[in-house]
C-alpha cells in the first residue's frame, strides 16, 4: 500500500514535471492528481527537490528500457541498434502528447542556479551516451564508421543533436524535427 | 531619463532570465539589481510575462545584430558566413559565462504550458531559421552544398543541433560541446 502510494506519486510526478516543468509545479497539483494527503507525500520524500530528483531516476528506468530493447537486438547492425532506441524515444514522446524529453526540460530549467540539477541531468547523459558509445565502437569494429572513429564524440553529438531536435519538437508538438535529425545524422555519420 | 530607466530594466533581465529562468525569477530580484522602484517596473511592463517577452525581443536584437555581422560578410564563401554566425553566438555564451542560450532555455521551461512563450519562442527560431535558410541557398547556388539540398531544411537542423549543444555546454558551463556540434554538421553537410 505504501509502495503503491509511493509509485502513485513518482508516476504523477513524471507527467507533471515534463509539462510544467519544475518552478510552476507545486506539490498541492501532485496531491490533487493523486488523492494522496501531504502528510503521506513527505513521508516518502524529503522536499519537492528530493521529489524531483527521484521523478528523474524514474525517468531514467524508462530510458534504460529503451535502451536495453533497442540495443540488445543484436539481429539489427549496430548504428540500426542506435538508431531504434531514439525510434523508441520519439514513440514515447508521441504517447505524452510530444513535450519532448524530461531531461532536457529541467536542465535547461534547472542548471543555471541548481547545481544539484545540473550534476544530476549531466550524469543521466552521460550514462546514455556511454551506452550510445559501446554501440559506436562496435559499428566502428564493424567497419560500418570510419577506423578514426571517436564513438564516444559520436554519442555525445548524437545525443546533443536529439535534444535540440526535441525542444523543438515540444515547442511545436511535432515529431517531424525528430525524424529529419536521425535523418541527417545516420546519413552522415558514416562518412568520413 | 525614463528611457533609461526601460533599458536597465531590459538589460537586467537578459542576465536574470538566462540564469534563473522565468519562473525561479522574481520581479524583486530585476527592482534589486536596478534599483528600480515597483511602481516604475509596472510603469513600463503591465506584468512579468509582458516584461520577460519584451526580453526576449531584446535578446532577438544582440541576434540578429549577429546574422548581420557574420551573414553580411560576403568575403567569405557562404557555409562559413553560417557557421560564423554560430562562432559568434559562442563567443557571447563565454561573456555571459556559459549559460548557453536564452531561447533554447524559456522554450523549454515553459512551452509545456504558456502557449503565448511556446509560440514566441518557435517564432524566434524561425526567424533565424529563415535568414540561415537564405545563406544556405547561396551555399547551394554556388555548389558548396548538394543540388538536391533543401535549404530551408538543413538550416533547421543546424539551429536544432545547435540549441542540443548549447543546452549540454549549459550544464557543463563547457563550450566543447558547441564547437565538436559545428565541426561535425559542417563537415558533413556538403556530402550528399
């Protein structure tokens, strides 16, 4: 019971902080989602910042997710692998009603002034990027990048490249900047 | 004198916002900064919404004084005039102390829930977007870039992979991510 109140309130919390951000939501909004009194919320977490931090960790279950479907298929080539897993990115994003990515909200929100944010959102892409870059290194291994590869520089520009697309994509509620970005970069990361 | 006062105002909220946000931003802080009376804000703006989108309009002015500078340079070919443009924009990121970009960030935070920011910031990018759009046609006209190139389109992707960038330079208060995005888009976009 406890644990369902407990996951009640992560749940709300994902939706509601990709739409309103951080500043504009309050906890009375996550209370009134979830029929939960305020008593119940600070039991489970310690501030609206302990809140959110763990909104992100339950973010990043998803993301893993992700990743694991799209780069353990090992029956597709590895940039095919790379690719899906933004693929699945997008599916998500068509499903929340495109507001684009939780990651690159709060940290463009946060990380002028937060610096628990900033270190938070920066290691939540850097273990993707790692991840992203044991895939490069073996479609480099693969012959299907350039020998002079960087794949670690590879993710990074991949995952940097997506989150621009994604702002945009949320300003517009549009997947179209999403696709014509895979577009470009799988295109062209295989060449020299 | 009064003028003044409008200016400080404007100037105040381009550092405030680009740190802080919209939301994390009290008027307050802005009278605090300027040593402006609360009346005299409200004399000039009817409310912090009005005042932040009049910042905005400010931050367009310092942009596209940028276009001019580096798109009117036509002594150079016309994908460096582009990628000076974004040279430019770096080299103000590192004066303000690498907080990265004031548009990418507000349309963030707040395009989930405040139509009037979501539409005027996604009106911004296509305003740069067209002037970036005009360069890359030249580009094409000169055979700097391919015959198929939509032009309108590869300015798009370059101002999206941009604000990618300048969100992790944000994080990281590192430019690193700006130059290796630049590098990559302008290396590949002349491969077909």
């Amino acid at each position: 019971m406890a644990q369902n109140t407990r996951e009640t309130l992560l749940d709300a919390g994902l939706t509601l902080l990709l739409r309103h951000g951080y500043n504009d939501l309050g906890i009375q909004a996550v209370l009134k989602a979830t029929g939960t009194p305020r008593g119940s919320f600070y039991h489970f977490f310690a501030s609206k910042e302990a809140f959110a931090l763990e909104v992100v960790d339950q973010y990043m279950v998803e993301v893993h997710q992700g990743l694991d479907a799209a780069l353990g298929d090992t029956s597709l080539p590895p940039l095919e692998r790379a690719r899906h897993f933004f693929e699945l990115s997008r599916d998500k994003y068509r499903r929340d009603g495109y507001f684009g990515c939780m990651l690159g909200g709060l940290g463009q929100e946060l990380s002028g002034t937060n610096p628990a944010f900033a270190r938070k959102i920066e290691e939540c892409f850097a273990v993707i990027v790692q991840r992203l870059a044991d895939c490069m290194q073996e479609a480099k291994e693969a012959g299907d990048l350039p020998a002079d590869t960087d794949p670690q520089h590879m993710a990074d520009l991949l995952l940097n490249c997506w989150e621009g697309a994604a702002l945009r994509c949320r300003l517009r509620r549009d997947p179209a900047p999403l696709d014509e970005m895979l577009d470009f970069y799988f295109a062209r990361a295989q060449s020299a």
